[in-house]
C-alpha cells in the first residue's frame, strides 16, 4: 500500500512521534511511523488504544517501525 504515509520520527522524543501520528490518524485509515525513542513503542500502543486502532510492530532496516491501522467494519 503505497498510499499509507510515513512519519519519520527518527530523533524525536516522546511526546512527538505519537503528536504526528495523533495528527495523521484524523486524514487517514493507516499510518506507519518510525521511531527510535525506546518510550515510543508504548506511546504509540496506548494512542492506538486510545483511537481503536490495531499497532503491529514491522521489519523496517532504518529504525523500529510500526503500523497503525483503523479496524475494518464487517
């Protein structure tokens, strides 16, 4: 899926790659995000908790990497 954007968040601190990604989720049904602050991974669990998302975590050589997804309805 080439049309999910990617947040590069490489160097930022929490809060500011969950701050990016809370400001995609509004435009978009997915989002992958790369962040190497080691608060990050729970950060991003609790937003996606938070909005109903579902987050995997994603093989990615640049940084750890993860997608965050809105449910599909059945």
């Amino acid at each position: 899926m080439s049309d999910v954007p990617i947040i590069d968040a490489r160097g930022m601190r929490c809060p500011w790659p969950a701050l990016r990604v809370a400001r995609a989720m509004r435009n978009v049904c997915a989002v992958m995000v790369l962040a190497d602050d080691p608060i990050a991974p729970t950060e991003l669990a609790a937003l996606a908790e938070q909005q109903g998302w579902e987050i995997a975590r994603i093989a990615d050589d640049r940084a750890p990497a993860f997608r965050l997804e809105r449910p599909t309805r059945s």
